[in-house]
C-alpha cells in the first residue's frame, strides 16, 4: 500500500524508560501520523532513529491495510446478512408457522367470553 509523504505528520521525541543516559538524552523516538485516517503509531522499539522510523512506517501500513480489510468484510457481511434475511422460507418452516399459528388460534378462540345465555 502507498502512502502519500504528504499525508504524514512526522516527529522524533526524546526517547524514555530503561536505557539510562543515551535513550533520554537523544530523540529516537518516532511518532508519525496518518491525516487523512486519524491513526497515530510511536515508535522507540531500537536504538536507531532510522530503524525505529522504519517500523514506525511497516506498521502504519499494517494498520491501513487491517482498517481496509474491515471495511471489505463488513460490506460482505452485510451483503450476506441480507442475502439470508430476503430468502424465502423452507416448505418445512412454512407448514411449522400455519401449526403454530393454528394452536394460537385455538387458544384464543378457547378465551372468549361466553354468551349471556349461559
């Protein structure tokens, strides 16, 4: 997937935890920022600026790419969820809802109030 340097914020932070005087006096750390979607990734996972600018990048890309194949399968999900919901009913499940029906009917029929003759 190609990303437009443009659409990239870039910047190197002071580096902190374990690592004593060389990781918190340089600026290894890499944040970089996609505009156009929002995602934000950092960086600090070698001792390398360049390094971490590189793994910064690769995952930036695994994250589009993930965002881009939720999308996909979201619209295959919901075209299947509609394929399922518009099929029509089996001849067996048919025959189950007129029983079901016609047991409903009955009990209700059994409910009425009775006449003032009785």
């Amino acid at each position: 997937m190609r990303i437009a340097e443009d659409d990239l914020v870039e910047k190197f932070i002071l580096g902190s935890g374990a690592g004593g005087q060389k990781i918190n006096k340089t600026s290894s750390c890499v944040y970089l920022k996609h505009i156009p979607s929002g995602i934000e990734v950092k960086c600090q996972s070698h001792r390398s600026r360049e390094m971490n600018r590189f793994q910064a990048r690769h995952e930036l890309c695994d994250r589009l790419e993930g965002n881009r194949r939720e999308k996909v399968q979201a619209a295959i999900d919901a075209a299947e969820k509609n394929r399922r919901q518009n099929r029509p009913l089996s001849r067996r499940s048919k025959q189950r809802s007129v029983e079901e029906k016609r047991r409903n009917s009955q009990k209700k029929s059994q409910r009425r109030h009775t006449g003032k003759d009785d």
